[in-house]
C-alpha cells in the first residue's frame, strides 16, 4: 500500500465555523456527500452547521445526524426563500460557507448569516469528473458582479482525481489493505448491485450464471429493477435492507465486483478496491459519455472493461463481456494505490480555506 503523505500543509484552525448547503436532488448522493465531508471536517475540530431542503435520508444513512450525536456538527432544515423575519440568526457567524453542487443560496439567507462578520470564504463545492477541465478550474475565483452581494467572491472547488484537484473524500477506514478479491472458483463469490435500470441488466444475468456469481442488490431502484427483470429470477440474489454509510462501506469491500452508481458509491468503491462498474446518472444532452470516457481513461481500463461499461451505461450495443475479475481488480488497486499517495479532499480543503482566510 503507499504512503500517505508524512507532511501536511497548514490548515484551517480548529474551530472554524462552516455552513455547508445541500439541496437533495439524485435520491441519496448529495446528502451523502455532504454528511461525509461534514463529519471528516468536525473530526478535524470544525464546526459544521448542514443545511439540507430533505434530510429524511440520514434517518438511516447516519441515524447520529438527526439525533444530534456526532460532535461539531449540527443539522438544520434549509427552508426555500429568505429566512423568516423573527428566525433566529445562527450563533456564530461563519467563517466558511459551502455550496454543494451548485445548489444556490439566497442572497438574503447568505447576508442573514454572516450579519455584521467578515465575508466567509464562500465555496462552490463542484461535481466530481476526471474531465480536463476540471484541473483548469480548481481553485479559480468567480466574482459576483450583479445584486444584494455584488463585489463578493466565490471560489470554485472541484472534487478530483490528480494532485492538481481537490481530491477524494477519504477516512481512516480507507486506508486499510483492500481484502483479497474472489473470482470464479471461490466460493462463496458475490457481487454487489447499486444501480438504476440500465437496459443491460437482462445481459447481466447471462454474465452471472457463466460465472457462477450470487448477488446482494441494494435497496431502491436496484432492487426494483431486478425483481420486475424475468431474466433474474433463478438467480440467487439477497435484497438488502437501507444501510447506513459504514455497512455500506463493508459490502463494497468484501463483494467480488461492486455495481455502483453516482458520485458517492463510485468513490467508495475505489477506496473498496474490488472490481467495479459505473453507471452515471444520465444526461439528456449526452454530456455523461465524456465524462465516462474521462474516469476510464484516468483508471487505464483495459478495452474489455471499457466496453462493458459503455454497454452497461447505454452508449453502446452488443452484449457484456465476460468480466475478468483478477485483471479488473487489479486496474482497481493500482488506481486505489495512486489516490491513497495523495492528499484527501479535507486536508486540500482546509489548506485551501486557510490560504483564503487570514
């Protein structure tokens, strides 16, 4: 395994206060994504206050979230609009304000929460691609030229891939050695299936019968594209149960291939080390294939998991290739290798806030 970097550069201080905002659009990945950068950057002794339009989803992906039990970070409902004339202003006023995904928070809403303190460094916490553009506008400014905030800066954060990038999300559990993979032969061998209803899934129980492979299949829509598929029917197959986020975590690492969809689970199926396959949320204007190709050209696929995924992601015809589960979990490791020798998304961070932040 390589080592994680013995130096790290200085951070923001301890006790900072952070509003990071979160409007749940794709079912379970933005809160997801929110909650783990939430609870990474209080363990670092930050102050979090998650702002989130839905939380419903951590009743179960972090049951501690809604009860209040996870030190440094508190919960809030983000109401749409202004807040309310008599609603009470947040003590203290942020040093750092968060934008995830774009999501846009109302001017009024950003004054009320600063009051009278000093502009926080305001970021836009951006989409995760392995696209080029993403080194070209990581750390850029964009100033607001127009409204109540004119003259204020926002800063473009980007998720990534390379040193050049804001990194991954990252904790300890994740640097632990990956488990072996099993392959065809072992037993027991089975996979894990976190998707939505991609056209090859009747293909998909072809792949699984030749190699002999059950599978665990997550809850919601993965679940109900496989029971309503005829094709699936004789395989063996458990339905999970919603997990939260470290039960999650342990299926990626001990399956034999890991399905998964969405910016989340993709990241934790690196960390996994396990054969994988993506399925990206689809876009209408096609922009999905890519960034497809972009995340398969940075792992250094070979061309039999490139084509499987395309056919999985519905860019291309034909049927699933037989997977090769030693040489694609080796692609999968030496990538896992490359992201653990360098720095996690919260370190480049809350440098990147502490450079910003007298």
């Amino acid at each position: 395994m390589s080592a994680l970097p013995s130096t790290a550069p200085i951070s923001a201080r301890p006790g900072t206060q952070w509003d990071v905002f979160c409007r749940v659009i794709d079912n379970w990945g933005d809160i997801g994504v929110c909650w783990r950068l939430a609870a990474q950057l209080a363990a670092r002794g930050q102050r979090i206050r998650l702002w989130v339009d839905d939380p419903s989803a951590l009743a179960w992906m972090a049951p501690c979230a809604l009860e209040g039990a996870w030190p440094g970070v508190e919960v809030l409902l983000w109401r749409a609009g202004p807040p309310a004339p008599h609603e009470p202003r947040p003590h203290p006023s942020c040093d750092v304000l968060v934008e995830a995904f774009g999501c846009e928070i109302e001017p009024a809403r950003v004054q009320w929460l600063v009051g009278t303190a000093p502009r926080p460094v305001w970021l836009n916490l951006e989409y995760l691609s392995a696209e080029p553009y993403v080194e070209r506008s990581h750390g850029l400014p964009s100033p607001i030229m127009a409204g109540p905030l004119t003259g204020w800066t926002k800063w473009f954060f980007y998720p990534g891939f390379t040193e050049r990038t804001g990194g991954l999300l990252r904790d300890a559990a994740d640097c632990h050695e990956a488990p072996a993979v099993q392959g065809p032969g072992n037993d027991p061998a089975a996979g894990f299936l976190f998707c939505y209803e991609p056209t090859a899934l009747p293909d998909l129980a072809r792949v699984s019968r030749e190699l002999s492979l059950a599978w665990r299949v997550a809850a919601g829509r993965a679940t109900q594209a496989v029971q309503r598929a005829a094709d699936w029917q004789s395989l063996p197959c458990e339905f999970l149960p919603l997990m939260d986020q470290p039960a999650f975590d342990a299926e990626l690492r001990h399956s034999s291939i890991n399905f998964v969809r969405g910016e989340d689970s993709l990241c934790r199926a690196l960390w996994a080390g396990q054969p994988l396959v993506w399925q990206l949320y689809p876009q209408h204007d096609g922009a999905h294939a890519a960034k497809l190709e972009a995340f398969l050209d940075w792992l250094d696929a070979p061309e039999p998991l490139r084509r499987f995924h395309r056919i999985w992601n519905g860019m291309e015809d034909g049927p699933l290739p037989l997977p090769d589960l030693p040489a694609w979990g080796a692609c999968v490791a030496a990538a896992r290798a490359r992201l653990l020798a360098q720095q996690d998304l919260c370190s480049r961070l809350l440098a990147f806030v502490a450079s910003k932040k007298p």
